[in-house]
C-alpha cells in the first residue's frame, strides 16, 4: 500500500469541473473520505475512533504516551489533492510498511484524521483541533454558521453526531507527542535541492471580516455624487491590504467577498469582506491590521458608510519543540523551514511536543488544483515519516 495509491482512490471525492477539490466539513464529500479513512484503517488492523468533534484516529495500541501522526482530509473551495490528505495517506502508508516489515511500536500510536482544518465552512480553521485542546469554547463553535445559515451543531447532528459531545478530548491526555507531514506550501524546498523539510515556526495569522454598509440605489438614475456605495471602501481596503503587506513583506489576503443584493443594475446596499493576514510576530500582525482597518473606516467616512469589523480567529506565532525539530533534522538529514500556512499542529504544538515534515512542492502553488508533488518525493516522504515513527514509537 504506497502513498501514491492510497492517493489515487480519493482522485473522483469532492472532484470540481475545473480539476481542483471542495471537500468542506460534514459535507458528502468529507463524509465519504471518512468512511474511506475508516476502512482504510480498519484493514490494518487499526482500532478506528472518533471523538466529539468528529476527529478520528485510528489506533495501533492504546494507552499513555502515544505518538500521533496524521493530517486532515478537508480541503479549501477549489483546493488541491495533497493539503491535508498527503499527511493522512503517507502515515497508512507508513503504518503498512511498518506492518509488513514485522516492527511494533513500543508505545501507542495514532493515525489522525482531524476534522475542518481549513475552515472552509464555518470560518474558523482548524476546528477540530481547537476544539479537542480546548482552544475554542464549544458553544462558540456550535453556533458558528456555514453559507446556507446552517450552525455547525444542525449540520453535525444531521449527519448522526451529538452535538453536546463536542469539546475537549479526552484521548489529548494520552498523547505525548504529534507529527504532521504536509506538502509544502511556498517554494523553498526545490532550490535547496531537499525533497523533505523539517518545520521550525508558523507565522501568527488572523481572519477579520469587514462588514461595509451603505445604501442600495438605481445603478441610472442615482447621480455619482448622490451614492452612498459600500463597494468604494470596500476596494480601499483590498489597496490597503495590499499596500501595507507589501511595505513590510508579510501578507494580506481579501479572498472572499459577498455582495448585496449581487445585481449588476443596483449599487450595492452592503458587501461583506474577509481579511486573512500573516505577520512575522504578533505586534506586527496587529500593527498591519490596524492600518488596513484604519483605511478602510476612513474611506468608508468620507463615502458616507459605515464599516463594521470583527476580528473571526487569531492563532499565535508556533514555534515547534527546538529538541523534536533538531532530532528529527538530524534523523533526516533535512533542512529546516519555516511555514507562513496555518496547521493542526500549530494547535497541538501548545499542549504536546509537535514537529512537522515538509514534501517538495515543484511549483509552490497550495489552496488550488495546481498543488502537486512528484511521486518521488511522496515516497522519500513516506520513507522519512516511517523513520521518524520508528525513531519515536
Ligand atoms: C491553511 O492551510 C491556512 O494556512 O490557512
Ligand atoms: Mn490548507
Ligand atoms: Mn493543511
């Protein structure tokens, strides 16, 4: 069972006309790659659960002190093939070969399907992990809705889950330590000529929306002077965006709009807007933030609207554990990088000792149908994965 076959049965879940993925939480797709991870594991033997959260891990020995690798198996609207399902496939995979090779792990081990990292549905990423270490109050979580003003609690109970289990887990006391192999995200790998990395930081990111409102009018017969029209701060705000992260290098991201009423003869009575931003430290995260809004609420006056904002989730800068990093480098021969991409294990690096592994992206491209990885790579991926759960299990 390699990686790349592993890979192929998900090639037709949640597959989009333009030949990227939309696999977003609960949804047919995710549901389908669950019973897929589930049968999967089972196969091997593995003891398959699934936490309040819809979490699932697939166990290999149970008790204290366990390793836990994995990823998640959601994807962004119109992601790639390999952000998230990469790092659950190679760990079957590698728990396979270590299978068929006749090794036992001396402590337990998990294989982890972690629910809603992207937050492609309800907004907030790395849901699930949140959750299960408690980074999110759950009555928070629950009532956050999708597009369709679905809660999360409706959407999890349609699908047969209760939704008052959701919160922390209690399998977090059991794990002593976390690995997540990802492809990279950014393209720093493929000049250093290394097919895997070790990650070192993940930069702090927030997502902020802005809710700008004004009056809705005749698209003919309202004189320019006379409007009132939300999409003019609106657009400040994606040059501010843009202006500020630029003049510092770090990154600002306005990716989601919604506009209304949405019609091409009216000017629009109110656009709702999403920020994602990523700094180097916190201080510079608020520092550029505070401009972007300062901009956009000084458009928004001298248009005579108004604009809200609410700032929807911040994660903290993740340094991973120096002594994991370094043994794991050593271990792998590998460079170290950091990552400006949010993962599950930034939210466990703050309760277990957490590393991650990085497979060289040719191109770079992660969040859209051009993410790949050669098949070499994957394998030198898996291999390295297989060392580092030998080396800790
Ligand atoms: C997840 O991949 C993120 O960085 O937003
Ligand atoms: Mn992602
Ligand atoms: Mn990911």
């Amino acid at each position: 069972m390699s990686t790349t076959d592993l890979l192929a049965d998900l090639e037709t879940i949640g597959r989009t006309p333009g030949g990227g993925y939309t696999r977003l939480a609960w949804d047919p797709a995710t549901m389908a790659l669950r019973e897929w991870f589930a049968g999967q594991a089972a196969a091997l033997g593995l003891e398959v659960t699934e936490d309040g959260n819809g979490n699932q891990i697939a166990w290999w020995g149970t008790g204290p002190d366990a390793l836990l690798v994995g990823s998640h198996l959601d994807s962004v609207p119109e992601g790639g093939p390999l952000d998230g399902p990469l790092g659950v496939a190679s760990a079957l995979a590698a728990v396979a070969g270590l299978k068929a090779s006749g090794w036992t792990p001396s402590r337990p081990l998990g294989v982890v399907n972690f629910t809603d990292e992207e937050g492609g549905r309800f907004g907030i990423a790395c849901l699930g992990s949140r959750l299960a270490t408690g980074a999110i109050d759950p009555a928070i979580a629950l009532a956050l809705r999708d597009d369709s003003g679905t809660t999360l609690a409706e959407v999890m109970q349609a699908q047969g889950r209760d939704p008052r289990a959701a919160g922390p887990s209690a399998w977090l006391a059991d794990v002593s330590s976390y690995v997540e192999l990802h492809v990279e995200q950014g393209r720093w790998l493929a000049p250093h000529d290394a097919p895997v990395g070790v990650a070192s930081a993940i930069w702090p990111h927030g997502r902020y929306r802005f809710d700008f409102c004004g009056e809705g009018n005749h698209a003919g017969a309202t004189a320019m002077a006379d409007r009132h029209d939300p999409m003019l701060a609106y657009a400040a705000t994606v040059l501010a965006a843009r202006d500020l992260a630029t003049a510092t290098d770090q990154r600002a991201t306005l990716g989601r709009v919604r506009v209304e009423p949405g019609s091409t003869n009216s000017i629009p009575s109110r656009v709702t807007a999403w920020l994602d931003a990523r700094a180097f430290d916190h201080v510079a995260l608020t520092t550029m933030v505070a401009g972007i809004r300062a901009r956009a609420e000084a458009a928004a006056a001298s248009d005579g609207t108004t604009v809200g904002f609410t700032a929807e989730s911040e994660s903290d800068a993740v340094t991973f554990d120096p002594a994991l990093r370094h043994r794991l480098a050593a271990l792998l021969d590998a460079p170290v990088l950091a990552t400006g991409a949010g993962h599950d294990a930034g939210i466990l690096a703050a309760r277990v000792p957490t590393a991650m592994l990085f497979v060289r992206n040719p191109t770079g491209v992660s969040h859209a149908p051009q993410e790949s990885a050669e098949p070499e790579d994957i394998e030198a991926g898996t291999v390295a994965l297989s060392k580092v759960i030998e080396e800790l299990a």
